[in-house]
C-alpha cells in the first residue's frame, strides 16, 4: 500500500513539457486538488488511528473538524504554488532550450536554414530528391561598390524570394557568404528545375534599391539528381560542379549536372 502510494504521489509530481504558463497553473491546480485529497485521508486515518489506539488527546469529533478545515487547503496552497513555481521554470527552460536550437538551425541574415541543419536534412531523407545550388552573381562587386550593408540586403531578399518560390514542399538554405541551396523529396525532378529556372528569372528581374538607384542582380545555379542512399557530400559536389560550369558558360543560367535528364542548361526566356 505504502510502494503504490509512493508511486502515485511521484507521478502526480512528474513534470512534463508545458505548452504554455496556462498550461502550466492548469495542472498546479489538478495535482493540488489530488494531493490535498490525498492528505486528507491521511490526516483522517492518522486520527481514527489514534482513536482507536485511545491515543487522541481531544474529541475525535474537533479533531475531524480541524482536519476538513485545515488539512486539505493547506496542502493545497502549499503544493499548487510549489508546482507553478517548478513548472515555470521547466517552461521557460523549455523555451530558452527551443530558441537556442532554432537559432543553431537557423541562419541569421537570411532567416533560412544553415549549412549544418540542411545537411542533416538532406541526410535524413531517405526518398530520391533533387538539389539546386545558388550563387549570387558578381556579389563581391556589389559589396565593393555599394557597402556590406546592401550586400546584406540584397541576401536577405534573395532568402526572401526563394522560400516564397520554392515554398513548404523544399528547404531552402543559406550555406555561405552569397551562396544558397535548396533540395526537395516531394517534387518530381522536372517540377524542381522548372522553379529553379522561375527563381532565376524572378531574381534577374528584380531591383534592388540603393537611394534612387537601381541595382540589378543575377544568379547562377547548378542541379544534381540524388538517389535514396545517396548522401549530402556526393550531391552537393555535383551541384557544386554544375554551377561552376553556369559560371563560366556566362551566368544567369542553370546547368544540369552530369547523369540527369537530356537537357544540360535551362533558361528561360520569362522573367
């Protein structure tokens, strides 16, 4: 009886994940009610104990009335108040622990994933995908010319234009300085290379705005073909490989890489 009294009063103050501090004082108050239950019959127990033992010091009748009065809202203002005050804590340690793991996935200038947190995606896909691999064309240009604080600017557009393009069914990254890539499992190889060629042309469309002057951009990119086992090195390289191949067959443009479809480059003439 004691071991399974234990176990219970354990249970009732094991502290899970809360979904918020309502959640949190919600359940205070439910373990308060069980537990001052749980004091009460114990008090009373304790008291028809010691009346039978004729142990009990006063009546047996004050002696109940003090233990309704006393016992049960003492345990309970005492164990819901210790259980909110636990249960905040382990709340908003739950949140900290959150944010600091979204932020460690999370590239700060562009708001999209990092290197890191795409390679393990990519990895724990085990359905074929496609990837595509961006660079901003010239972007050293930009900075030099126009200050680190466009260059920035512009890569925070860029980010922008692609998550609203390539959209939930891809993740999309910023793995370094003006370089982007994105891979998808849920898009059949030729819907992927036709929103890779819309980015392209939507992005050499655009213009980026330094007081009254316009500044136009490009980008290059590169898309290999990975199959289930494949890994993200073995992909990456290959992309990496096509879009050196954009670079110097001229930028603005997307290259294929070696052992996909038919076509080798795709440009689109639509903006």
């Amino acid at each position: 009886m004691v071991g399974r009294t234990r176990e219970w009063v354990i249970k009732q103050l094991h502290f899970a994940e809360f979904s918020s501090h309502r959640d949190v004082v919600r359940k205070a108050v439910w373990v308060g009610l069980k537990l001052s239950l749980l004091a009460y019959c114990i008090n009373l127990g304790a008291h028809f104990l010691l009346y039978g033992l004729d142990l009990l010091p006063y009546a047996l009748s004050s002696a109940l009335v003090i233990a309704t009065v006393l016992t049960p809202p003492i345990t309970f203002i005492l164990s819901t108040v210790a259980y909110v005050a636990v249960g905040l804590a382990i709340h908003d340690l739950g949140v900290s622990r959150a944010e600091l793991e979204r932020l460690s996935h999370t590239d700060m200038l562009s708001g999209l994933m990092n290197r890191r947190a795409l390679l393990a995606a990519f990895d724990q896909c085990d359905q074929e995908k496609s990837m595509l691999v961006f660079d901003i064309d010239h972007f050293k240009a930009v900075n030099d010319t126009y200050g680190h604080l466009v260059g920035d600017e512009v890569i925070a557009k860029v980010a922008a234009m692609l998550k609203s393009i390539f959209g939930d069914r891809c993740v999309c990254a910023r793995i370094g300085g003006e370089e982007f890539a994105i891979f998808s499992s849920r898009l059949s190889f030729a819907e992927f290379v036709t929103l890779s060629e819309i980015a392209r042309g939507r992005i050499a469309a655009a213009r980026f705005y330094v007081g009254d002057k316009a500044i136009a951009i490009t980008v290059s990119g590169g898309i290999a073909k990975a199959l289930p086992e494949q890994k993200f090195g073995e992909t990456f390289s290959r992309a990496d490989q096509a879009l050196y191949t954009a670079k110097s067959g001229g930028r603005d443009r997307i290259v294929l890489s070696h052992g996909q479809p038919d076509q080798s480059q795709l440009k689109s003439d639509a903006a």
